[in-house]
C-alpha cells in the first residue's frame, strides 16, 4: 500500500471540525431560546420575555411558581400537539436525525483515517471517506432545514396558539432569533464542510520503483543515479604504471 499519511491532514482537521459541530448540533437541540417572544402582559410573565424552543417553552414568574423567589416556568411541547406548528415537530425529528447521521459520518471518518495511518488497504480508504462525506452532508441538511424553517418564522413574526395551561400571551409584541437557532446553523456550517473535505479526498500521484542499469531502485519522483561506464578497452583505467627505477635495478 502506498504511503497515504501525508494525503490526508484535512481530513484528520475535518474529524474535528465534524465531531465539534456534531457537539453543537446536540446543543442547539437542548436550547429553549429558538426563539424569542417579548410580552407586553407582565400578570403571568413577569419578566415579559417568553423562550420558545422545539421541546418547551419557558419564562420567568414569581406568580405561578412562588411569591418570594423569581423562578422558571416550563411547559413541554410534544411531538403530536395540535397547537404546535409544522416547523416545530419537523425540528424535533430532523434534529435527531441530524444527530444519528452525525454519528455515522464521524465513525466512517475515524475508519478511514485508521486505515491510512495503520497501512490498511486503500480501497477501505476511498469508500469510507466517501460514505462519510456523505452522512454529514446529510446531517447538515437534517439541521439546516428546520433551523431556517423556524428562522423565516421568527423574521415573519408568526404566532403561536399555546393552550390556557402555558399562561402564554397569545402574540408577541416582538420576536428575535435566540440562541438555539444561531448555534444550531454554526453546527451545520461545521458539519457541512466537513462533509466536503471528506468528499474532497484524492489518492497522491505514484510510480511504481524501477532498476536503473547499476541495479539501484529508482523512481521518477525521487532522484536518479547514474554509474559512469569504464572502457574495458581501457587498460589504464584499471593498470598501475610502471616503475622505471626498479625495471633499471633488475638490469644491473
């Protein structure tokens, strides 16, 4: 197998960039603030600002929870509640999804770059690179399609229609993309491009060794030795020369 480590240090950078936005992908799923309601009735929501995630939706009251101390008061949005909008359910599954093709993408990768660092086959090599690149293209788009869907909600201000138990002002005067939202796009900007270096992956250029005439390996992208040739003929190249003083002693 030829020798395929020093083909593949973007690729080992993109397993990291990958795994932190796999990281983040899980983050963004667990924040309340996707988005962020700003009240004008303060008798429930002390604090006038309202967090809707794709899990619950929270604020801070000292009415509902205790008279004394300010605390949070959360309310779970499930998956088949009529009251929830599409782009809601559609982040809950899409964000899971995201999360198991993330985990995908990122073995395949660690499986490939074990086998070019352990000299392992590389037809092994170029499949797993590729069906990496695949998966986190896939994760990125699973987490890029709601996250934009809830995004394109909050910049139309669109509403939702909590039930009387949430204690949820029916509108907002305003609202603004929170936390969740922006992390969750910096996940999928993450895992995407390394999606595309893992895609991106090309075997080096080799050439086969080859015996020169003095019976040294040579390559054409190393450097070549040559022997001079001696003349057989040549007596001299390999002949002493006489030595006139003693063929003079041998006379006397």
């Amino acid at each position: 197998m030829a020798y395929l480590v020093h083909s593949s240090h973007l690729q080992f950078v993109s397993l990291w960039v990958g795994v932190v936005g796999w990281i983040l992908t899980g983050v963004a799923m667990g924040l309340v603030q996707w988005r962020v309601w700003y009240v004008a009735d303060l008798t429930f929501v002390t604090s006038g600002v309202v967090w809707v995630g794709i899990w619950r939706t929270c604020f801070f009251s000292h009415v509902l929870v205790t008279a004394e101390l300010e605390d949070m008061f959360c309310q779970a949005i499930g998956f088949l509640d009529p009251y929830a909008p599409a782009e809601i359910p559609a982040a809950q599954a899409l964000m899971v999804a995201a999360l198991a093709v993330g985990i995908g993408g990122n073995a395949s990768a660690i499986y490939a770059l074990r086998c070019v660092y352990f000299g392992l086959p590389e037809r092994p090599v170029r499949t797993a690179f590729a069906l990496a690149g695949a998966l986190q293209l896939l994760a990125g788009a699973c987490a890029l399609v709601p996250l934009s869907w809830n995004l394109n909600s909050v910049v139309a201000n669109r509403t939702i229609s909590f039930p009387p138990r949430f204690n949820v002002p029916p509108a907002p005067v305003s609202q603004e993309v929170g936390a969740g939202i922006a992390v969750g796009i910096t996940a999928a900007i993450l895992v995407t491009a390394s999606g595309l270096a893992f895609l991106s992956y090309r075997f080096p250029f080799t050439v086969s060794p080859r015996k020169d005439r003095g019976g040294f390996e040579t390559s054409s992208m190393g450097m070549s030795f040559s022997q001079q040739s001696v003349s057989v003929g040549d007596e001299s190249s390999y002949h002493g020369r006489d030595n006139q003083a003693f063929q003079s002693q041998e006379s006397i």
